[in-house]
C-alpha cells in the first residue's frame, strides 16, 4: 500500500550550458534571492507513488505545466483522496490507481471524488468511463422493446433530431442542466431564422426553409419529457454513474393547456370578415356541429364516423380503429380497445396507450339507429364488391372494404366543413365540441372523463368546463337573480362626497 503522501514542486525547461542537460527543479531563475519562488519562470507540477500495478510493478502518477502551487496541491489532493477511497483493500486501490493513470495519459478530467465513491457503492469498476449522451440514448431506446410504437417511435425522432445533435458528445454523469437549457435556446434561435426567411422578400430565402418547421413550445416540452425519463433510468441503473437528473432541472417556460373556444356569432363575423381565427383549438356551437352532420349525410362512407366523433367525442385513430367485433348495438355499447396510430404517413394498430383510454363507452338511441343502418348499407356493399372486398373488420371503411387512413378522414372532414359554410375548426376539435355539450347538458363530470378516456376529472372539468357562452351567462344570471330577491325600499340614502 502506497503512503499517499506526494509532493508539489516547481521546474522549468532550462539547460545546463555546459552540459546540456535539463535543470529541472535545480534552475537557479527559479527563487529569487530571498529564496521565495519566482512567478515569472517556470511552472509547477505534483507527483505520487501510486499503489503498484497487478503484476506489481511500481508506477507513480506525475504532472506538469500547472499555474500555480495552489493548483498543483488541488490536483494532488484530489488524487490522495481518490486513493482514500478504498480504505486499504489492495484490489481497489490498484482499480483507482488505473483509473488515475489512464486519466494522466489521455489527459482526461479525472471523475470527482463523489462519482467513484458512487460506483464503488454500487459494485461498478471504477475504471469504467460514463459513456457519452449519445451512445447512452441509443442504448438506453434499444433496451425498452415494451414502449408503445407511437411512443417509441416519437423518442427516437427527439433523440435523432436534436437531444443527440446537440448533446450527443457530452459526458452523461457531466451532463447539466445548463447545457439542456442552451440546446432549447439553441432551437429556438433556429426558431427565429426560420420565421425570419419565411417572411423575406428574396425567393431564394424563403425556399431555404420550405422544409424546416418552428419547434413548438409543447413540442419542446415533449424533447425534454423524454430526456428525463432517460436519465430517470440512468440514474436508478447502478452501473451508471449519473447522480443527478439534469433534465428535472433545465429550466422550460410554461406551456399552458390550450382551452378550447366556441364559434360564438361575434367571432363568426369577424372570420367572415378577415379570416381570424382567434385560438388555437375552437369548437362549433351544437347548431353548427348538426349543420355540419346534416351536410356530411351526403358522403355516405364518412357520415356515421364523423356522427360517432361528434356525439362520443372519440379520438380520430379510435374511431379508425373500431372493429365490428367490438361494437355491440344491441347493448349499446362500444368497447375502445384498438387504434390506428399515424405516423409521417405510415399507419398501425396499437393499444391507447393510458389505462384510461382502453374503457367502454354508452351509445346513445340515435347514434345506434346510425349505426344499424350504417351495418346494413355496409353488408350490401361487401355483398356487391364479391372478392374485391377487402374483410377488414372494422366498423369504418371506404367503399373497398378497407380501413381509412387518418389523414384521409382528417381531410374529408376540412373538405365537408367548408362545403358547409362552416368557420374551421380540426377533426379533434370536434372530440372537444363534444366534451363540451356533454357537460352543458349537465352530465356529471366523472362519467364524461370516463366515456372521453382521460385520466383525471380535472383534465375534463379545467379544459371543458365554461366553454359554451351561454353556460356561463346562464350561471351569472343564476348569481344575480340570488341577489335581486324581494326588492326592500331604500330611505336614508348617504351622500357620497
């Protein structure tokens, strides 16, 4: 066992002139004449008998070319109290004594003492280097074949688009919070290009960013969820030496839940007349989501999937997805089981991905007697197609039999609302309307989170609530009327100065 005791001192790179030989620590420029060392002439350096090789060969740990003698003590502190660390046992000291040398040579930043106490603590070699951001990502994605492909597939595009290119080389156990913040400020100075070329005169400015598109706020959000729960795993994994979840800490600004906002007659109006749109999720009133449904009769294979959306409030790949097999009419119910995920342009089936989503909703008589007659149109048309019918299964399908691609529904669904002289709302606006009139009608609260999938009531009540004006002026008469009362004549009056 080595004693750990080292020394500090200071050299230069001076000759003999005679000789020829390197002075070293005997350069006399080295000390002034009061014998107190010269600043300005050469440089400091440490060194230490490190413990002895497995084959038992000595070897010691030395360094030069430091600033000052405070920051060769530093260095060789910190080399004693890495040593320190094994209190004694041989096996280990010889681990950190190869970790040291191996750091000296590459001219590596040694880990702290904190990181190899880590590891000693949770049986990792010491010697073991934390592996870069990127190569951890790529592991860390490679090594959960459980994640739902939408998820998976939505990590891996955070992970190849911006968390590996702009942290890719960096340590994982150096990773700070910090350095996350300056990727999302990074991305949004691209933001802000972006905006800029769009709006430049030049055509050629304008082209150089036709494929690029600005990173939302929510989206950023997302980039971050994902690395946190990354660094989440690394962080319990014992063979990682990461103590601290940096991405819990970098810093984000708030991302509001968007509430949704009715097509009331003023807003109308104002569309009409310059085309604003003044939120970013609106809904229809009940008068324009059944002016929209008496225009969709018309389009006989998207009809009762656009009334199921409006009335249920399904989410677009749930009601893609539906098979026949679990829709039960005469119970009048609907199991949610099955959706059709989107992703660019490729579609699959998967499972909702929350414990809420998978429920069974009530289908009301109207909405039944739709789909009846739906069925029955259906099994006329698989009987005329013969063996060009393609038997997907499932409740909505085009005139071949087969399912309907999501973009698909999503575009007829525009195309139908303009044909109707409709203000625009999206295909997942009319989940919202639906939510919406469930609670104006007065429905409680739990049993419309349930039929939507969400997972928590205030989800439902906070985004949902007062979206319908004439609720809210209902409830404010409702107010005043408990005020108005029995009038009282009023004498006394007190002027007021």
């Amino acid at each position: 066992m080595a004693s750990h005791q080292g020394r500090v001192f200071k050299r230069c790179g001076c000759r003999d002139e005679n000789s020829g030989r390197a002075l070293g620590v005997r350069c006399p420029k080295l000390r002034r004449q009061g014998g107190a060392f010269n600043p300005r002439h050469g440089d400091w350096g440490y060194q230490l008998e490190l413990p002895r090789t497995s084959e038992g060969k000595r070897r010691q740990a030395r360094r030069t070319g430091l600033e000052s003698q405070e920051q060769a003590w530093e260095a060789l502190d910190h080399l004693k109290a890495l040593l320190e660390l094994a209190q004694g046992e041989g096996e280990v000291e010889a681990q950190i004594a190869d970790l040291i040398q191996d750091a000296l040579k590459k001219r590596k930043t040694l880990p702290s003492v904190a990181e190899v106490r880590k590891r000693l603590g949770t049986g990792v070699d010491v010697r073991k280097e934390a592996p870069t951001v990127g190569v951890f990502l790529k592991e860390w994605i490679r090594a959960k074949p459980d994640l739902a492909e939408g998820t998976r597939t939505s990590y891996q595009g955070h992970i190849r688009k911006y968390l590996i290119p702009h942290l890719g080389e960096m340590r994982l156990d150096r990773l700070t919070s910090r350095q996350i913040e300056a990727m999302f400020d990074s991305i949004e100075a691209d933001n802000i290009h972006i905006l800029e070329c769009r709006e430049s005169e030049d055509e050629k400015v304008r082209a150089s960013v036709r494929n690029q598109r600005v990173i939302s706020l929510s989206t950023k959000h997302r980039i971050r969820a994902t690395l946190r729960s990354a660094l989440s795993d690394a962080v319990r994994n014992p063979e990682e030496v990461v103590n601290i979840n940096a991405a819990s800490h970098a810093r984000l600004p708030s991302c509001p839940r968007k509430k949704p906002l009715v097509w009331t007659p003023g807003r109308v109006r104002q569309w009409e007349k310059d085309g604003t749109i003044p939120g970013e999720v609106m809904v229809w009133t009940p008068e324009q989501t059944r002016t929209f449904l008496a225009h969709a009769r018309k389009y006989v294979w998207l009809h009762p999937l656009f009334h199921l959306i409006a009335v249920k409030g399904l989410r677009r790949g749930e009601a893609v997805g539906l098979p026949w097999s679990h829709a039960r009419l005469t119970d009048a119910e609907a199991d949610i089981r099955t959706q059709v995920v989107q992703l660019s342009w490729q579609t699959f089936t998967s499972t909702p991905k929350s414990e809420a989503g998978q429920r069974t909703i009530t289908l009301d008589a109207d909405t039944v007697k739709v789909l009846r007659g739906w069925k029955k149109f259906q099994n006329q048309a698989r009987l005329q197609a013969g063996p060009e019918w393609a038997d997907s299964g499932l409740v909505f399908t085009r005139q071949d039999g087969q399912g309907w691609h999501p973009s698909h529904v999503s575009d007829w669904f525009a195309r139908i609302a303009r044909a109707a002289g409709l203000p625009p709302i999206t295909l997942h606006g009319l989940r919202h309307g639906a939510a919406s009139m469930a609670l104006a009608a007065g429905t409680d609260v739990k049993v419309v989170s349930a039929e939507l999938g969400h997972s928590t009531t205030h989800f439902t009540q906070d985004t949902y609530q007062t979206v319908f004006p004439e609720v809210a002026k209902a409830a404010a008469e409702a107010t005043a009327a408990l005020l108005r009362g029995t009038s009282v004549p009023v004498s006394g009056l007190v002027p007021v100065r």
